[in-house]
C-alpha cells in the first residue's frame, strides 16, 4: 500500500510583528550558515552574532552572578531584589523558589549568556517571583549525549546543596525548566531526580523520531522546523551510529517502553508541558504528555499557545510570549504552596 500524502502546509503565516519576523529570518540564516557538512559548526560565526548580555548591576529589579560548579560547568544565577518580589517589605531572607533553567538551541547553540535568554530569565525572576538559575552546559557536537544531561544534574545537585552560599535563602522547593532542547534536557534530570524536584517546565521540549509526525509534515516551513536542520541537530547530539529513535531523542516512545512498571514515572513531579501552535514538534510535546499520564505521572497539564512558533517566549512583546510567564509563574507558585501545605499537614 502507498504511504498516504503528507497534509498540505498550514495556511498562512504566524502572526508576528516585522520585528520579531526579522529576527526569526536572521537567527534561522545564520544557524544554516554555521552548521557544517562534516558535522562541525563554525563557532567563531556564532561569536560575531550571539550576542552576550554581562552581568551588570541588578536590571529591571534582578541582579545577576556567575558562578563555576565545575571545571567545566558554570551557572548564571538571577536573584530578585526588589521589595515587591521579596515579599512587600525588603527582607533578603523571604524564602523563595529556585528555578534551574537550561536554555535552548537544539543542544548546539547559545549560552547562559546568550542576551535573549539573560532578558528572559529577568522576566522570570521578577514574575513568579524566583531565583533563576540558568546553566551554562556543554554543547554538541563538541560534548554529545549524555554531556548536558550529566551537567544538568550536577548544576541540580550544586543548587540543591545551597548554590555554593549565593543563594538568598534556603530555596522554598527546587524547581526545573527549560526550552526546546532544554526542556529535554530538564525533563532528563527531572527523571534522574524526581523525588528532589518540585515540578518541571517543559517548553516546546525538542524530541525526536525517525517516523515523522503530522505536525513535522504539515509545518516543515515555519520557523526553525526545517527537517534538514532538525536531523543535522540530532546527528550532532545522539551517539554515532544511533538513530533519532534513541531514548534521549524519542522520549515519548522510551516513556511507554518503562511503562507502567518503572517507579520513576509514579514519583514524577507534577509538569507543565507548554506547546505552541506554529511548532514543527507539537505533536511530540503532546505525545509526551501523554506517555506520562499513562506511565502514572499523576499531575500532568499542557498549555497550548495556538498562535505561537518555536521559540516565541523570547520575544517580550508578544501576547503570548507574556501569557507563558504569568502561567509557568502560576504553575510554580501554586506547586510551592502545595509542597508548603503539605509539610504543615
């Protein structure tokens, strides 16, 4: 029997204003440009775009710190510092959450640094109110499975012994997030340490497979959804010789594989996986979803952004870009409460 044809491309276009159009056009050109065909990237072409925001005094309220964990391994930690967000009357010592965020970029760009996402975290910070701390991982091709996944977990541990004292205060609960290829990377660490996890944050989390999805098919041409590009991603990731159905790529189907009888899901924290109309990977994001609720994950919920592409939580300007915020802030503060409660029981 012949496959059936592909679903036509979604009509139209994402509703984007021309500023955020044009930066989508230029990060998409240059991330072509500095993917190699032997499997490298021109790194130093990154340099000259990737803009780098330094760590000044504090910025709209949140002040900002380097801090090394490792040899290798570094975290940005935001830390707000207004007397709104330190609970209306200035005390340093209120307790809040920590959120340990890795950015995305396809396992392959970007940094903690990286200004787009050094302005994110800020909102971040200031919004739920938390301390954000941000970590600096290993990139592929350079540094491949399972190089992010082993620094996230040490930028966890690192946070949950007390941050090396830069902390505030004692975190109120301990929480994980991040974006596309970091909101895999969370979800990782999330399950090597479900019991020391508050909650997860998973946006449009970058999962992979050889069979293609609908929405693989149908948004081929919306921003960043390219399977040229997404396959060359993989290749630099995975282990040589692997196939995007490897457990750290299609982690839906590795989900459901452990099943039921794989304790871990039982004990998985509550999560929010955020999901954006125009993303190429959405129905992954939901399988995901799915796979957990069936493997016993007890408190799963998706938060759908029909309007949104890949990466729109970049762009503070934007509805939805503002919508997600004000959720992942409700989503934390709601889980530490219960966390609270719970210890008072």
């Amino acid at each position: 029997m012949a496959a059936p044809d592909p679903p036509p491309p979604r009509p139209g276009s994402p509703p984007l204003p021309w500023r955020a159009r044009l930066l989508v056009s230029a990060a998409s050109a240059l991330h072509a440009a500095s993917l190699r065909g032997d499997g490298t990237v021109n790194r130093f072409l990154l340099s000259i775009f990737d803009r780098h925001a330094p760590t000044p005094s504090p910025v709209a309220g949140v002040a900002s710190t380097d801090h090394a964990v490792s040899d290798h391994l570094r975290v940005r930690l935001f830390t707000p510092t207004t007397t709104a967000a330190l609970g209306g009357d200035g005390d340093s010592k209120q307790q809040l959450p920590v959120v340990v965020y890795f950015h995305g970029g396809g396992f392959v760009f970007h940094s903690a640094a990286t200004a787009q996402y050094d302005e994110f975290c800020r909102r971040l910070a200031t919004a739920i109110p938390a301390a954000i701390a941000s970590v600096d991982y290993r990139l592929a091709p350079e540094h491949r499975f399972p190089a992010p996944y082993d620094d996230g977990e040490a930028a966890l541990r690192w946070v949950l012994a007390g941050a090396g004292g830069a902390l505030p205060s004692p975190p109120a609960a301990v929480f994980v997030a991040g974006d596309s290829a970091g909101g895999n990377i969370a979800h990782q660490v999330a399950a090597r340490h479900p019991t020391d996890v508050a909650g997860l944050v998973a946006v449009q989390p970058f999962f992979g497979g050889e069979a293609p999805t609908a929405s693989e098919l149908r948004l081929r041409d919306a921003p960043f959804g390219g399977p040229e590009r997404l396959a060359w991603l993989w290749r630099a990731f995975l282990p040589p010789g692997t196939t995007r159905d490897h457990e750290a790529a299609n982690v839906p189907d590795a989900i459901r594989r452990g099943g039921g009888g794989d304790r871990r899901w039982r004990a998985f924290p509550a999560t929010v996986v955020c999901v954006g109309g125009w993303d190429v990977h959405q129905d992954r994001q939901r399988a995901y979803a799915d796979a957990l609720r069936d493997a016993g994950a007890e408190d799963v919920a998706v938060a759908e952004y029909p309007d949104a592409i890949h990466a729109f939580y970049l762009f503070g300007e934007l509805a939805d870009s503002k919508k997600m915020v004000a959720d992942v802030a409700g989503f934390v503060n709601r889980r530490a409460e219960q966390l609270k409660q719970r210890a008072l029981d």
